[in-house]
C-alpha cells in the first residue's frame, strides 16, 4: 500500500485493531466465551505477527516488532482511557445481561444475547438448583458466564446495578 514499510505498519495495523474489536462488538458476548474482546484481539494479532516474522521472507523483522509495539500501545491507551471515562468504557466493554429475574425467564433478552433456555436451566443445576422458581437471577457476564444468583431477600441488589436490564426488573 505504501512505499515505507513502517507507514505501512502503523496505518494498516489501526485500521485492522478498529475493524476487529467493531466486528467483536457487533458479534455480542458469547463468540468470544471467556475471552473479552481484547484478549482475543491481542492472542491473534501476537499470533499472527509471529507468524509474519517467521515465515515471510519480505517483511522484515523490524516491520513485526513495530506491529508488536503499536498493539501493545492501543492496548494500553485503550485501558488508560476506560477506566478514566465511563463513555469509552460503555463503548468498548460489554455489559452483563438479566437472563432471568424472580424465576422468570426474560425471553427478549434470551433472544437478544442468542442463548437458549437449555442453557440456562444448565447454569442453574450446574449451581445446585433444581426449580427455576428458586433462582432471583440469572446473569450473562461480560465474559459469557453464568451467574447464579439464588437469595435477593435484602431488597437492594446491589450485585445487578452494572445489569443492563436490572433497572426494568428489581426496584432499586
């Protein structure tokens, strides 16, 4: 694309990290599993600029060092500014999803996130619970667990103030 390899890197390697962690994004919680959207990024890009080391004959070492580099500080000015402004950390994080509220399953939200009932119903025997009706909540995290949630009796759910539709289902 361009002459200068080292250009070449800089502006092909931000293109490619907002294009990836965009496709992520819109892909939804549960392609990654455990991974969030920069863990994965980072594993295959590291991955894949190796590889580029390794076995291309015209890159040059240099060229996969910088692509190493310029990862390494988007990753670092990406999480200086997340934790510094609630904006950009809504618009690269995920947030946690109600699933089910009060032995009741939210169905738009099951549709939504793409996960089924079976699913659910796993998460809550894998947690000991043998009637739906005895669960208060049922949480996709941001890294595609369950939270089981079994006693809300306090009144406060203070554990579901970062739940996306916690403010529709439990009074606060």
């Amino acid at each position: 694309m361009f002459e200068n390899p080292f250009l070449n890197t800089i502006i092909l390697g931000t293109v490619a990290y907002v294009a990836i962690i965009f496709m992520l994004r819109l892909s939804g919680k549960r392609t990654l599993a455990k991974w969030n959207s920069f863990d994965f990024v980072i594993t295959i890009a590291f991955g894949s600029i190796l590889s580029s080391i390794l076995l291309s004959t015209k890159d040059s070492f240099g060229t996969g060092i910088l692509g190493f580099g310029l990862l390494v500080l988007f990753q670092y000015i990406l999480t200086w500014i997340a934790t510094r402004s609630s904006l950009v950390q809504k618009l690269i994080k995920a947030e946690p999803s109600l699933l089910l509220y009060k032995g009741q399953l939210k169905q738009d939200v099951l549709k939504r996130e793409r996960v089924t009932e079976g699913e659910v119903l796993a998460a809550l025997r894998s947690n000991g619970i043998g009637a739906i009706e005895d669960a208060d909540a049922v949480v996709l995290e941001t890294n595609g667990n369950f939270s089981v949630i079994q006693d809300l009796s306090n009144g406060t759910a203070s554990a579901l103030k970062d739940v996306k539709e916690c403010d529709r289902a439990a009074p606060r």
